[in-house]
C-alpha cells in the first residue's frame, strides 16, 4: 500500500514514495532524483519483520545508463491526449 508521496517542488516529480505491506510489518521508501537529463530511482530502503526478526535492506543505485536498445520514443515527450467534442 502506498503510503506516501513526497513531490519535488522545482519538478513536481516524485522525491520519494513510502509504502507498507499488511504482511510482516513490512515497510520501505524508494528515493528519486536528477541524474544527467533523466529523473531516477537514486536509493531504496525497506524492512520486514519475520520469526520475531526485523530486517532491513538497502539499494544505492549509481552509474545508470540505458540499454542502447531501447527505442528513441522511450525518451520523448509524452503527446497530450485528443480533447473529444463537447456535445451541443
């Protein structure tokens, strides 16, 4: 379940994105930033509690790069949607 949202005022991109699972307790946020042109997971952190144990996990992620496969659309603007004709 989504927790919560945090956005960046200057982008109004998502900084960070909270959740929580009913199962184990479990818990964590994934960070999002700036990195070259493109706007990226940069860390995720998350914990669950099992046989009386919580345990925690965390990701940096650096270096990101694209698989040179993907299409040059994967990084076009999105087009807004058709308005359709108001009845009358």
């Amino acid at each position: 379940m989504l927790t919560r949202a945090t956005i960046d005022g200057l982008t109004f991109l998502p900084s960070a994105v909270s959740f929580a699972t009913s199962a184990n307790e479990g818990k964590g946020v994934v960070r999002f930033g700036k990195v070259g042109p493109w706007w990226v997971a940069t860390g995720a952190s998350a914990s669950a509690r099992e046989q009386g144990r919580t345990t925690d996990e965390r990701l940096s992620f650096a270096n990101w790069r694209f698989p040179a496969s993907l299409p040059p659309s994967t990084f076009a603007a999105a087009r807004p949607l058709p308005v359709p004709p108001t009845p009358g």
